[in-house]
C-alpha cells in the first residue's frame, strides 16, 4: 500500500478510535488492527501516539458554516445550528474527541492548542474588535457548555423545552458572551 494511502487509513483508524473512547483508552496496536496495518508500521508513520494524537486534532476544530455570517446573528445562528438535527460523522465525532480526551494530561494541551488554532482564533477574527479573542473564549465555553448538557447529560428539562423559545434564549445567551464587555 502507498505510504500516502497507509497514512489515510491510519489517521481514519485513529479519529474514530480516539472519538470514540479518548486519548488513555486507545493504543497503538488497536489503531493498527483497526486500520490493519502493523502497529510498527503507525511509529514508524508517525513516532508514537501523542503525535498521532497531534495530527487527528489538527484537523478536528474549525468554524462550522452554520458560524459563518453577520456578527450581529451570530447567537441566533449558533442556537439554530446546536439545536438542528445533528449529522453524524461515522468516522468522526469532534465533540466526543475534544470530551472523551480533555482530562488526559497529555492529551489536554494538545486539545488546548488545537481548538485555540483551529476554532477560538478564527472565531475572535470574525467578531473582530476590542478584546475578541476573551469574546471568543466566552462564546466557545457557552457552546462546549451547551453541548455538553445537551449530548452527553440530556436532562429532560432541557428536552421538553419549547424548540423556538429555548433557540431564542440559548441565541441571546451566546449573542450576549459574545458582546460582553471586558474590561
């Protein structure tokens, strides 16, 4: 198989693996079989598992289109896209990545790095003005936060709310971090 080839299946092999069970519950040997390809073949394509790690999330964050627009409806576009249908990546999950990984102590600077590049940076760059990269920050939290309750705790309060009323209200919510003034 060309290296390039081999290299794809293993990156495949390892965002699915580390989406589905985190950093420190997935080893070299699992990614191998699961791409079938010897585990010496992935150190020798990559080095060792935190680099594998490295290169599965330097692609893993970035502005969904949904994000993308007027600044002034970015809450409501934002509460529209995290409150719509979700469509699955089979092989790709970047909020279970991002959770099933954020508490390894390895794994969490390299989260860190990465959705600071690939999300937060970009996004401060939309909202652009003073203090947009503490804006960002605050609208990333209220979206990590939001999709936490939302897909891993599903509270049924949160499931037996009005769709328009709770879009409005989570819309004003991220609209409202991102327009707070910092000091």
């Amino acid at each position: 198989m060309p290296a390039a080839k081999t290299r794809a299946s293993v990156l495949r092999a390892a965002r699915l693996a580390f989406s589905r069970a985190g950093f420190d519950h997935v080893g070299i040997r699992e990614i191998g079989a699961m791409a079938d390809i010897d585990p010496a073949v992935v150190i020798r394509l990559f080095g060792s598992k935190e680099a594998l790690f490295e290169a599965v999330a330097a692609e893993a964050f970035d502005l969904e289109p949904a994000f993308l627009g007027p600044v002034g409806q970015f809450g409501e576009r934002v509460a529209r896209h995290l409150l719509g249908p979700q469509v699955a990546d089979a092989e790709f999950d970047a909020f279970q990545f991002l959770l099933r990984s954020a508490a390894s102590p390895v794994a969490a600077p390299i989260l860190s790095r990465h959705l600071e590049a690939g999300f937060m940076t970009p996004l401060a760059d939309l909202l652009g003005g003073e203090q947009a990269a503490i804006r960002a920050s605050l609208a990333t939290a209220a979206i990590l936060g939001f999709s936490t309750l939302r897909f891993t705790l599903t509270p049924a309060m949160l499931a037996s709310a009005h769709p328009a009323a709770l879009t409005a209200a989570l819309g004003r919510f991220i609209q409202a971090a991102i327009e707070a003034p910092v000091p």
